[in-house]
C-alpha cells in the first residue's frame, strides 16, 4: 500500500527557510522510474507545481521558483525534502508530495499525501 | 493566473453527463499527450482519475474520460453520482514551466 505523508512547521516567520518532509512507503526511491513532487495549493487558489526528484536523483524545479527551493532525498529513511528560502506571506499554502507516475516522462501523480497547511506570517 | 484555463464551475444532473475544457497552447496541452486530471474533495488527498489524456488508472470507474483535440483537453463525467461533487484540475507537461495545472473547476451534481 503506497502512502504519503508531509510534515514540517505550521506556522514560519518571513525571510525564514522552509523544510518540509515527505515520508512514504510501499515504495522505494531507488527503484528505476520511481519519482516524488512537492505540489501546494494557496488558499482559494489552484494547484501548483514546485519541484520533482527521481530515483536517479534527477531533479526538475518550477521556473518561477527555482531559485528558492531546492530538494533532495533520503533512500534509506524514505523521505523527500523540500526547501524553500526567503519564504513570505504569499508562500501560505497547503504542500502536498506526490508519487510520479510510471508512465515516462512521469509528469502526473498517482498517489498523494493530505497535505501539510504551512503559514507565513 | 494559471497557465491552463479551465471554466471556474460546471453542473450536471444526477446520471447526466458534464465535460469540463482544459485549455493550453502548442507548449504544453497542444505539443504533448501528457495531460492528466485529479479530483479534490475537502481534506482528502487528490486523486488521479486520468493520466497521458485518456488513460485510466486501475480503481477508476470507466465513468471518468479523457480526451484532447489541438491545444484543449477534456475531462468527461458520464452518469453523475453525488459524490462526483468536487473540484477538478487539469495538469500539463509544459516545454517552458515543466507542469502546469489549470485554475481549477467546481463541479455541482443537481
């Protein structure tokens, strides 16, 4: 059974560094195709694509972020790392991770966590 | 602004069928077959109901279709149950954003 599960601070300051956590299993990261996303949605806004690692530590960030976040992963203890500096009020988001799907090049999710509610405040 | 347009809202009868657009350009939607829907509930984990325009993956009822012509992709609901009440996001591989999703759409079952 694959699940996913974010966890991280509820609440951040300004100009602070965010670290979130994905810990998953019924899945390895080391595994030829297997790949992780962060994903958040504003409140009352849509979904947005932040980053993705692949179990090749290939890495693929948002244009519009990129500069701020940067992820990596931990095999053995089955987690995925996001971090994003510099937050602001505007980085106030739900931030889900999500399985990559099979199918290359692997750009959709097949399984998500419930998400963790992060405010910048 | 998403980069994808979707309507803001849509609605159906029970046991009617409603189709919601996803509309890109010839970097994303129109260029590749990488389009896939997910279906929001409050507090629950989305979930994927359509992968690579028109694959389905296993668990999800053949009530859910998708489909693409130029730049627009298409989520078709056929026989509407009440619990199909939710939002609805189109996502794209994308040459210059890598994946865009739509602004979403909130699905009404009359």
């Amino acid at each position: 059974q694959v699940t996913l599960k974010e966890s991280g601070p509820a609440l951040v300051k300004p100009t602070q560094t965010l670290t979130l956590t994905c810990t998953f299993s019924g899945f390895s990261l080391d595994t030829s195709g297997i790949r992780v996303n962060w994903i958040r949605q504003s409140p009352g806004k849509a979904l947005e694509w932040l980053a993705r690692i692949d179990w090749d530590n290939s890495k693929w960030y948002s244009t519009s972020l990129k500069t701020r976040l940067t992820i990596s992963k931990d095999t053995s203890r089955r987690q995925v790392v996001l971090i994003l500096t510099n937050v602001d009020p505007v980085d106030t988001a739900t931030y889900f991770c999500a399985r990559g799907g099979a199918n290359y090049p692997g750009f959709y999710f097949d399984y998500w966590g419930q998400g963790a509610l992060v405010t910048v405040s | 602004q998403s980069a994808l347009t979707q309507p803001p809202s849509a609605s159906g009868s029970l046991g009617q069928s409603v189709t919601i657009s996803c509309s890109g350009s010839s970097s994303d939607v129109g260029d590749y077959n990488f389009v896939s829907w997910y279906q929001l509930h409050p507090g629950q984990a989305p979930k994927l109901l359509i992968f690579d325009v028109n694959k389905r993956p296993s668990g999800v009822p053949d009530r859910f279709s998708g489909s693409k012509s130029g730049n627009t992709a298409s989520l078709t609901v056929s026989g509407l149950q009440a619990e199909d009440e939710a939002d609805y996001y189109c996502s794209s591989y994308s040459r210059s954003d890598v994946v865009l999703f739509g602004g979403g759409t909130k699905l009404a079952v009359l």
